[in-house]
C-alpha cells in the first residue's frame, strides 16, 4: 500500500499528466502508473481526488495551473 502523502506520488501523478500524449485518457494514465507498481489503480483514483480537491486538477481530467506549475517543478527536480 503506497503512503499517498508522500510528495513523490504527487509529483509523478501531475508530471505524467502533463506529458500526457495526444488522445491518452484519465484512466491511460492511471492505468500506465500501476502497470509500474507504484501503486494500484484505487490508489490512483484516491490520490486524482485528492490532487483535484487541492486544486491540481481541474475536474478529475485536467491539470489547472497550480497542476502545471508544480509538474514543471517535478520534471525539473527528476532531470537534474
């Protein structure tokens, strides 16, 4: 069971949803993150709520641009 408070799993969550390619959907991406292992898919769906209650998210699909913002800090922090 993934500790879902841990920044880590944010991180990923809104970075992958940034890179998102053309036509891959909500479930795609939380599919292709518990295809790593990181965690299941009903973490997935808790941690996408819990990203769209903190205002993330925008509407369970979207990232808004706090979403944004914090997925380019992540993508910076994992290439260095």
């Amino acid at each position: 069971m993934a500790d879902l408070e841990d920044p880590i799993y944010r991180k990923v969550f809104l970075l992958k949803m940034l890179k998102r390619e053309k036509g891959e959907s909500m479930d795609d991406i939380k599919a292709s993150l518990a295809d790593t292992g990181m965690f299941t898919l009903e973490e997935a769906d808790r941690l996408l709520e819990k990203l769209t209650h903190e205002g993330y998210v925008l509407g369970g699909e979207q990232l808004s641009m706090l979403g944004v913002a914090e997925a380019k800090k992540a993508e910076e922090e994992f290439t260095l």
